[in-house]
C-alpha cells in the first residue's frame, strides 16, 4: 500500500488532487466539444470519430484535438467573442460614431489624455 491507513492528510491531499484533475478534465472536455459542435468546417462522420475519440480515451482525445485544433480554437472564440459584442451593440443602440463623439469630447475637456484617447478609440473601432 503507497499510503498508510492512519496518513489522512496525504489521503485528503490525494482525494483533492483527483477532483481537481477531474474538474480539470471536465472543463477540457466541454470547451473541446462546444467547439466540436461550433465548427461548420467539419463533416458529421468527422465530428462523429473526434467524439468516439473523446469518449472512448478521453485524455488523449482531448489532448490530441487541443493540439491540432487549439490555433482554429482561438480564432473561432475570437470570432463568436466579435460577433456576439456587434449584436449586443446592435440590440443597444450603440454607435461608433456616436463613442467617437463622446471620446472627442472627453479629451477636449482634458477628461483623458491623448494616450487614454488613442487606446480608447483602437478600441471602439475595432
């Protein structure tokens, strides 16, 4: 036996190492297949074998897909990130020639610098 009955501390640490790998490997597994299932790029049967293959080995299933889709995760995330922030601003009323304005405005006022102002417009339009 690796651990003593009576070591309830190393037994505690153990137990709190399982869950962690096991919330660990939970996580992965959820973002690998809410992409899976995003992708438009990838045929059924294709989707069908990464899912077999994520099931049936599931470390190495998500491994595997996060070194050779992780470069097309990003930019897939990047790309819902964008599209969700322009229909948010669409449902709003944002205006990025209304944001301009305001930040015109702020930086007559010396409210912001002309850094801040450079950094704050990059970022409206964007």
């Amino acid at each position: 036996m690796l651990v003593s009955a009576e070591s309830t501390f190393v037994t505690f640490l153990a137990d709190a190492f399982a869950v962690f790998v096991f919330i660990l490997w939970f996580w992965l597994f959820i973002t690998t297949a809410s992409d899976l299932f995003r992708r438009s790029d990838v045929s059924g049967l294709g989707k069908v074998a990464w899912v077999i293959l994520l099931i049936v080995l599931p470390y190495i299933g998500i491994f595997a897909y996060i070194l050779t889709q992780g470069g097309g995760m990003a930019e897939r995330n990047r790309m819902q990130a964008r599209q969700a922030r322009d229909e948010l601003r669409q449902a709003v009323g944002f205006s990025v020639a209304d944001e301009l304005t305001k930040l015109e405005r702020l930086k007559s006022e010396n409210a912001i610098s002309d850094q801040e102002y450079a950094r704050l417009r990059a970022r409206v339009v964007q």
